[in-house]
C-alpha cells in the first residue's frame, strides 16, 4: 500500500544545508522532477490494504545512486546511512530508516518492468526538452558489447552437466540410481577428435534419458523431469552442437558475438540512441551475442521522437546501411551520416556512374546500357542491365572487361542499387566526411557506460536482468551528464538570478 506523508521535515534535517549547491545530486533533483514514479507505478501496488510501503520514488532513486557509483545492494544502503547528500537525495530525514537490501532487489525485479524503465528514461528526457537542457537535432545510434557473468562453455561439457543433474536428481528422489541406468559418464578431454567427443556425450545423453524415462515413472513437477526437458531442448536445438546457441547452463540467453572477425565475446549487446550534442540517451535496446546490428532501429528511432527530440540528422555506423532504415529517415527528411557497406552497395563508383533520369550505367570508357531485364535468384529481386554491343565491340579494354564468350557487358545488381548510388556520391562529400566526424561521440558514451559503471559485464544471468541493467546505466549516466551541462552553465553566469534558462525559475 502507497502512502504519501511529509517529508524531510524533522529538527535533523537542518543538517542538509551543509550540502554544497553544486552537488550533482542537487543539480539532478534541481533539473528533473522524478514526482511522476510514483503515478507511473501505482497500479502495482495495492491501494487500500497492505503494509505501508516504501515509495517507489524513493527506491528508483536509490536505484539511481547505486548505478551512478556503481554499488551493490547492500553497499548503496550502508553509503546512504553514512552520506548526507545521498540521504537529501532519495528524500528522507537523516534519522529515518532505509529499507532492506533485499526490498530494493524485489523492487528492481518485479517492480521495474522493461516498459517502466522506458518510461522513465522517455520522461527525464522529455524533461530535458521541455526545460531546454537538450537543444540538439541529431541522433547517434550504435551498439556495444556486454560480456555475460559467466564462462562460456563447449557442448560437451553441458552435455556432461545435464548428465551429472539428472543422475543428482534421480538419486535425491528415488534414493538410488536403478542398476539398468549407466552412471559413468564418458570422459570427453580423452577423445582427441573434437567431433567424435561431441557425438559420445549426445548419445550417452540421449540414452539416460531414455533409460531413465522408461525405468522410473516421474512426476510431472520432479526436478529430474525438468532438467530432461530441458536437457531435450538444448539438444533439439540445431545451433547446439555448432556451438552457436546454448553455451551456458548458468545464462541460457547469453551467446557468441562478433566484435571483428576475427574477435570474439560471449554475452549480450546493448543498442541504443543518443542525442549527438548533449550526449543524451533517449533510448535503448538489449539482445544476445548474436544481435545484428539495427535490428530494433525503427523502435529506437520512435522512442526518441517520443522523447520530444526533434530529429534533423541521424548517424550510424556502416552496419545501418540499410533500405530500410534509409527509407525512413528519407520519408520524414532527415539527414542520414551513414556510410556505405560494401556488402549492401557493391558498385565501383571509379568504373561505373549512374544516371537516375534516363537509368543508365555508364562505364569508365564511355559505353553505356542500353536495356534491363529485371529477375528473381533466391528470393532476391534484382536487375541485369546490357551494355551496347557495338561499344563493347569497339572497346580497348574489352578482354580485361569481359572474361566471357558474351557480345557485351552486363551487370546484375540489387534493385536498390540505383537509388543507393546517388546517396553513395554524397557520402564522398566533405560535408558528409565532417558531419559523420560527430558519431564518434557514442564511442565517448560506450566507453563511459563501460569504464566507469560497469556495463563492461553482466551484473546477474539472462536477457530480462541485462535489459534491466542497461536501462538503469543508462538513466545514471544520462543524469550524471544533466548535472554537468547544468553545472558547465553556471559556471559561465555566476548570478543565478541571471540564467535565461527556464528550468532555474
């Protein structure tokens, strides 16, 4: 039950002026009003009956504190004890209380949903705009790695787990192993051949569980039941055995990523949109390992809009050169600094040009097409435009251009080749080598997520706690850089009386 009282206004709390006016947690509170928490979660908690509990203002901005110093539960609460800034903060008197570390864990877990995390970060934001602390038109997208709080583990050597949990459980609840079911589980580090190490353990798997399933008649709810189920999952999965699925029975969802070719991380990845100029994220994203990047872009990209973030120019790295994502930045005229992939765009600009108005390629010696025929491989659209037989006839480079028995030229391209192509020329501009110069300020935002509040790893195991994780760096971090565009502004007008700023009247 939610019950609003008076606060901070005990004998005690005179000590809070001792606070210095330029504490970042006084520029944050001074900047954002965190008031709208409590409406946001109060059809979570019971209106009239229940214990009195703790408001979730209060919680979310321990919460705040705990990702801003990155801390644990039980150290954020013994720092706020003993921190009087922290104590004015989360709006208590000095000799009050605080809760339990393991209340602002069942908060963080089953109060905070995904949603009410982007709410949150949707509202500061807004906030932000609305008060004139974000000014800027530009949105930066880009995703970086999270590694997971757990080793990452071969095939074999889950099968072998699976196999030591289901023989574990079978002794616990039948008090024995029945003699018909083979308890020795093959030493897979013996067998040399990679492969035939894989194939030993899956079929000495495969027959305990059948073994075991026909001796012992198990209860639908028995732990042995449960792990051969899932046991059964991981080995239905087609991905397992190539090692690119399960690799942890600790964090199911964490999986291999790619940070170049040839580099490697096990765990998650984190996507997210930022504001280019204050360096504010408006939105964010989580999926596994495997997460190809700009896969939730539209989302991100509506979430911002959402903010209040009037959006004029968009940046990215080559992994968002896509039609797509083009095409909806095109429709709302926005400026895309996104460079070209060679995988999406696979024309020689230095050979080849293109002419929109009669759709034509022309090559480096002059001959142009003179015709298309449009056709379809694999679910592929594409086009194949026929140079002029009689300009390639006459052609000097003839033999070095066309290695075939073929009259003339061809060429096969995607059906959005020639639309690509005139934003391909414009990514040679130098007002496009400048602009695209502001992307590299996520890297700033990544690093700063990373080296100083944790985000370089998992705090606990599986997707829901990383989403949860990420959302909450990213409100910390995007509080923390409020309070120093408020602070940088008053250093330049020591009269606050004198700030235009509406958030200071």
């Amino acid at each position: 039950m939610l019950k609003n009282e008076p606060k901070q206004l005990s004998l005690y709390s005179i000590l809070y002026n001792k606070i210095p006016e330029n504490h970042i947690l006084k520029l944050i509170n001074n900047a954002v009003d965190f008031s709208f928490i409590n409406k946001l979660l109060e059809s979570s908690y019971c209106k009239f009956y229940g214990r009195p509990a703790k408001e979730p203002e209060m919680m979310s901005k321990l919460l705040v504190l705990q990702y801003l110093y990155t801390l644990s539960d039980e150290q954020v609460i013994e720092d706020t004890m003993m921190n009087l800034a922290y104590m004015w903060f989360i709006g208590i008197n000095p000799e009050d209380d605080l809760p339990n570390p393991s209340l602002l864990a069942k908060f963080r877990t089953q109060r905070l949903k995904e949603t009410t995390l982007d709410d949150i970060i949707k509202e500061v934001v807004r906030q932000c705009v609305e008060k004139g602390i974000i000014k800027g038109t530009g949105i930066s997208i880009d995703c970086t790695h999270t590694e997971a709080n757990t080793g990452k583990l071969v095939p074999e050597r889950i099968m072998k787990r699976l196999a030591k949990k289901i023989l574990k459980n079978l002794e616990e609840e039948n008090c024995s192993i029945p003699d018909n079911i083979d308890d020795k589980i093959p030493n897979y580090k013996e067998i040399e051949d990679p492969k035939q190490a894989k194939e030993t353990m899956k079929n000495y798997l495969e027959k305990l569980m059948d073994d075991v399933e026909a001796t012992v008649e198990l209860a639908e709810n028995s732990k042995t039941k449960q792990v051969i189920d899932k046991a059964k999952e991981v080995l239905n999965d087609p991905k397992f055995i190539e090692q690119k699925g399960i690799r942890s029975l600790v964090d199911e969802d964490a999986r291999v990523g790619h940070k170049t070719k040839t580099d490697t991380f096990f765990g998650y990845k984190v996507e997210f949109a930022m504001v280019t100029e204050e360096r504010i994220i408006t939105a964010v994203t989580v999926g596994n390992g495997a997460y190809v990047d700009g896969t939730e872009f539209e989302k991100l990209y509506k979430m911002t809009k959402e903010c209040g973030v009037d959006i004029k120019d968009t940046y990215g790295d080559k992994a968002y050169f896509r039609k797509p994502i083009l095409d909806i930045l095109k429709e709302d005229h926005v400026n895309a600094y996104i460079p070209v992939s060679e995988s999406a765009y696979k024309i020689d600009d230095s050979k080849y040009s293109y002419n929109k108005d009669s759709d034509q390629w022309f090559c480096g010696e002059g001959n142009y097409t003179i015709k298309k025929r449009k056709t379809k491989k694999k679910n592929r659209d594409s086009v194949i435009y026929y140079f002029d037989k009689q300009g390639c006839k006459d052609c000097p480079k003839r033999k070095k251009c066309i290695t075939s028995k073929a009259a003339a030229k061809s060429m096969e391209l995607s059906v959005n080749t020639p639309e690509l192509y005139e934003y391909s020329q414009w990514t040679k501009t130098e007002e496009f080598k400048e602009e695209y110069k502001k992307r590299a300020r996520h890297e700033w935002k990544n690093g700063e997520m990373k080296r100083f509040h944790g985000m370089d790893c998992a705090r606990g195991y599986g997707l829901k706690s990383m989403r949860t994780q990420a959302k909450l760096t990213a409100l910390a971090v995007n509080l923390k850089r409020i309070a120093a565009l408020l602070s940088s502004y008053l250093n330049k007008n020591h009269r606050i009386m004198e700030i235009e700023w509406p958030f200071i009247m």
